[in-house]
C-alpha cells in the first residue's frame, strides 16, 4: 500500500510540472486563475503526503526530474489545443486515474486518511474538469478541496 502512496506522490510532482507549464504557456490567459488554483490543489496534496512517507521510511524527491519532464512532455503534446478540446482531453484523461483512487481508498486497510486525500483529490480534479465542460468554472471545486485539507 506504501508503494500506492508514493505513486500518488510522484504524480503530485508530474502535476505540478503539468499545470505549471500550462500556466505559462496556455494563449487564452483568461484561465490563468484555474491554473493557479490547480497547481495549488497539487502542491497542497503532495505537502500532505509527505508525512506518510516519511513515516513508512520511503524515500521521494520533491523536485523529481523524470515526473517534472513527463508533465512539461505531456503539456506540451496538449498546449495549442482550442480550450472546449483541452477540457474534454483533460476530463477523458483524468476519470480513469479518479476511479482508480476511488477503489485504492475503499481497499485501504491503513493509512485511510492518505488514500481518502488521494481520491479527493482526483474527484475535485475531475470534478474540475466536468464544470468546466459545460461552462462552469471549476476553481470553486477546487477551493473548496483546498479549504478542506488546509485545515488538517
């Protein structure tokens, strides 16, 4: 189960990577504010991953280049893509990790906090990206993961 843990942690850092790029580089800056707040929902989940990890002595580096290349790799294959097929690239691409966080947090026999903050995670992410979709703004799905877990 430690190793699920330190996936998601990994895929912290490859998200970090991944909006940061499209924060940068995305043309229509008018969803400059999503970025942001997705980057924050990212960096805020690794943050507290971290005790779990070091609790179960496994090692991680929080400047993991391999995941950082991946999500600059990735965001750039998607970057120029009109912002109705970015959304729709993005929610297809996200639900399968949202249900697979979803069952690793039901078989968690320990460490449930860690796995039920994962599986948020991804359903605000996925929430996000479904708002959006039919022209809703996701960022307040993803304030309120944020006031949630910033409270822990």
């Amino acid at each position: 189960m430690e190793d699920r843990i330190h996936t998601a942690y990994k895929g912290e850092i490859y998200g970090i990577s991944f909006f940061s790029f499209f924060a940068k580089n995305y043309a229509d800056k008018s969803h400059s504010q999503l970025w942001e707040t997705l980057i924050h929902v990212e960096v805020l989940t690794a943050k507290l991953l971290e005790p779990y990890l070091d609790k179960h002595s496994i090692e991680y580096d929080k400047h993991n280049t391999d995941m950082q290349l991946k999500g600059i790799k990735d965001a750039e294959f998607w970057v120029d893509l009109p912002w109705d097929q970015l959304v729709q690239t993005l929610t297809n691409w996200v639900e399968p990790y949202e249900e697979k966080y979803r069952v690793w947090a039901e078989e968690a026999k320990e460490n449930i906090q860690a796995f039920s903050l994962i599986a948020d995670h991804e359903t605000a992410i996925f929430q996000c990206w479904k708002a959006e979709m039919i022209g809703k703004s996701g960022v307040p799905i993803l304030l309120r993961f944020i006031k949630r877990y910033s409270t822990v």
